[in-house]
C-alpha cells in the first residue's frame, strides 16, 4: 500500500480481525513515508476512518487496534516533530502488544483444538482396537459353509481396520 | 446684490469647491484602532476556547497545551500585524491633518507601508538584494518608491493604495495558511479523542446485531433465554446511551470549531473591509469629501459578537 491508495480504501470489504490487523499495519507502515503536511493530514483522517468501521466479535482485540489507530492519527496531526514521532512509535507499541496477544490467543485456540482432535483419535484408535479383537472372535466361531466367506469378509474387514488404525497412530 | 457682485461670488465659490479641504482621517485611524483591539481579544478567545476543548480528553492535555502555544505564537504575529494596520492608519490621519503635499509627505507614508509591511513580516528589500526577497516583497519595493515619487497627496495615497491591499491579501492568506489548518487539526484531534474514550461502547454496539438476533432466537425456542435475551438488551442500552454522551461531546466540539472557523474567516475579512476603507479615504482626499468608514465600524461589530459566540460555547 502506499499514500496514493488511501482514497481507495473500502473498508466495508474487511470482514475478520486478521483482515483489520493487517489494514492497520499496513497504514502505519506509512507513517514514515507521510512527510508532507497534507499527506500526514491524509493518513490519520484514514486511520481515524479505521476506527470509524472496524469490527469484531473480538472486542478486547478491535478496540485496542482501534485505540492504536487513534493515537497514530493524533501523533501525524502534531506539529512538533519531536512529540509526532515519540506519539507515532507509542501507537506502533500498542499494535504490536495487541497482535502479540492476539497470536497468543490464537495458538492457545489452536493447541485446544489440536488436543481435541488427538483425544478423538485416541478414542477411534481404541475403538478400532475393540472391533478388531471383536471381528477376529467372531470368525473363530463361525462353522457354517457361508461361513468360510463371511470369515473371509470378516478377515478383510479386520485388514481395513488395522490399516486405518495404523494410520491414525502414526503422528500427524 | 449687483450683477457683478453675485459673479464674483459664484466664481469665488466654485473656486473653493475646487480647492476644498482635506477629510478628517482621524474616525479611520479610530476604526483601525478599534479593529486592532479586536483582534487581540479575539485571539484570547480562541485560545481560551482551544484550551477548554483540550481539557475534554484528559490523556492529550498536554498535547493540547502545545498546541494552543503554537496557535498563541501564531496569533501574537497577527496582532503584531493588525497593530501595524493601526499605527500606519494614524500615521496617515497625521499626514492628512497635515495637509501638506510634496517630497517629505510622499517618504512619510512610503516609510509607514514599509513599517507596516515589516509587521506581517515582509522584508522589503534594498534593490540589491531583490534577487533573494519574496514576490510579495518585491511588489512592495517597487510600490513604495512609486510613492515616495508622488508629489500630491491625492497621488501619494492612491498609490499606496495597491501595496495596503497586497498586504491585507497576506495577511488573509496567513489566515488561511496556518491558522486554520490548526484549528482543523486541533478540532479532528479533539473529535478523534472524545471517540476513543468510548471505542469499546461503540465496537460493543456494532457487533450486537448479530448477538441480538442469536438471543432472540434462542429466547423463542427456549424460556430460560429470555432471561439472557433482557440482560444483553440492558447492556446494548446503557452502551447506547453511552454512545449518545459522546455525540453530544462532539456536537459541543463541532459548534465550538465552527465558530472559531468563522472568526477567523471574519477577521481575514475586516482586514480586506480596512483595505477598502483606505481606499475610500485616498478617494475622499481626492473628492475633498467625508471619510466613511461605516462598513469598516460595522465590521469591528461583527467581530465583538463572534468573540462573544466563542466564549459561550
């Protein structure tokens, strides 16, 4: 993104908090390039603009990208230099420490999602297991001349069982 | 009365008419003084009122303090400038009341243009240095010496007539320049402050459409929703109301920059009224009539009652 892609920005077409994190990094990335008085006015008019739009079902997330966006607006409209960048580089801390717990959040939804998904496996493994030992049982038992052929299938269906157990034992 | 007497005074009559006396300059000089107090409280005005906007968002005070220090410095040069305005203004009631004509009358008001043109800041320069001075202060150069050649004082004021509108054009385009930027950047800062410290009301109201809708779905299927469904339906309602203190807040701050906009606007517009009034005076010195300085008056009015406007918002 650069400045001239300001006056293009649809901020009705970013939908999830990934999507608003990375508008905003985007628009503070060119806080260094806006220089010139009417480029900075530009720049936070858009950044306040962003904090106009957002949302989220994540509202500790959206309102401290908001928050961060506000203040890098009120820093590029200073004209004491000194205090803009001071201003600018503490609305860049604030994003980064929501991002950061944002990610946290995120692998920490991940790693219960991971661990529910290896429980259920767990459960499948030890259900195949019983079928199996069950399926083999009942083969043992059949005397029948049909049951030479349900044995067969019995063994076949036992072979399919032990292949999708190996496969879901082998690590992901 | 004999035929020959009623000539000899009809002659002697329109001969004075010819002649005629200088205007009275002083209720121009009046005007522009009045004018440059104005000005001075109007800027206390807007200072005064940036600051108690600031107060608004408590964690940008200080911001604010800076800024109203940067607007303050600003406003010191326009005083600095509208006090020019007024003592040139006196300078040349002095030189009308004079009545005199010639070289020294002619360097007179060239050395007032020259002060006042020093007040809005425009060096003019010795003609060596016009390589380096600025558009302004070239035209300035040469307008000056055009009137310090003028003999007649009808001559010497109409010529300085082009230079007190150049000046006056500066003084409007500073306006336009540097203070109202900042004024539109201290009000968005405002505005921009006053909504975040209701950000988490507003993400909160903007995501509830499509909880509400959940819950009131839930509430028909189950009972005990209900319950949930009135609980998140006070919370939409305390955020909303929250919501509604804020756009008063910004409503207050929009009146509040608008009329600080609009006095300044009135001010750029005073100093185009004082060019015009001297411009009805170098006509007045040269019809031998009455100086009107009503709109230049009317004018110093207006202004009183915008201050007035800003101090009560």
């Amino acid at each position: 993104m650069t400045l001239n892609d300001l006056d293009s920005i649809d901020f009705d077409e970013l939908e999830s908090t990934q999507d608003w994190v990375k508008m905003l990094n985007d628009l503070l990335g060119l806080a260094e390039s806006a220089q010139a008085s009417n480029k900075r006015e530009l720049l936070a008019d858009t950044l306040d603009e962003f904090a106009d739009h957002s949302s989220s079902d994540d509202l500790g997330t959206i309102t401290k990208l908001d928050a961060a966006a506000r203040k890098a607006a009120r820093a590029l409209r200073r004209d004491d230099i000194a205090a803009r960048i001071g201003e600018l580089q503490a609305a860049s801390a604030d994003f980064q420490a929501a991002v950061k717990e944002l990610d946290a959040s995120t692998s920490g939804l991940k790693k219960e999602a991971a661990k529910l998904r290896a429980e259920k496996v767990t459960a499948a493994v030890s259900s195949l297991t019983d079928t199996i030992g069950s399926l083999k049982n009942l083969s043992q038992v059949l005397e029948t001349a049909d049951g030479d052929k349900i044995a067969a299938a019995i063994k076949d269906a036992v072979q399919s069982a032990q292949k999708l157990r190996t496969l879901l034992e082998k690590p992901a | 009365m004999t035929k020959l007497g009623a000539l000899a005074l009809l002659v002697f009559s329109i001969l004075a008419a010819g002649c005629g006396t200088l205007p009275d300059a002083r209720p121009f000089a009046d005007a522009s003084a009045t004018l440059a107090v104005a000005v001075k409280s109007s800027g206390q005005a807007l200072t005064d009122s940036l600051r108690d906007a600031g107060s608004a968002t408590p964690p940008d005070e200080k911001a604010y303090e800076k800024l109203v220090d940067a607007f303050d410095a600003a406003w010191a040069n326009r005083v600095k400038a509208v006090q020019g305005v007024a003592a040139y203004s006196d300078a040349i009631a002095e030189v009308i009341s004079a009545g005199r004509e010639g070289e020294e009358t002619a360097k007179k008001v060239g050395d007032s243009l020259k002060a006042l043109a020093s007040t809005v800041n425009i060096a003019i320069p010795a003609s060596a240095a016009v390589g380096v001075a600025t558009d302004a202060a070239v035209f300035l150069a040469k307008q000056i010496a055009v009137v310090q050649a003028s003999r007649k004082l009808e001559d010497t004021l109409a010529q300085a007539q082009p230079a007190v509108e150049r000046i006056a054009d500066e003084l409007a385009h500073e306006a336009e320049k540097q203070l109202k930027p900042s004024l539109r950047s201290a009000y968005k800062n405002i505005v921009s402050g006053i909504k975040s410290q209701y950000e988490a009301d507003d993400n909160f109201v903007a995501a509830s459409a499509t909880r509400l809708l959940e819950l009131r779905q839930k509430a028909l299927r189950d009972p005990k929703g209900v319950e949930e469904l009135g609980e998140f339906d006070r919370m939409k309602a305390s955020a909303l109301a929250s919501l509604k203190e804020r756009d008063q807040k910004i409503d207050q701050a929009t009146s509040a920059y608008r009329a600080r906009q609009q006095l300044v606007t009135a001010l750029s517009d005073a100093t185009t009224t004082w060019a015009a009034a001297h411009r009805d005076l170098a006509a007045a010195v040269r019809e031998k009539r009455k100086v009107n300085v009503t709109e230049l008056q009317q004018t110093v009015v207006e202004l009183r009652e915008l201050v007035k406007k800003v101090r009560a918002l």
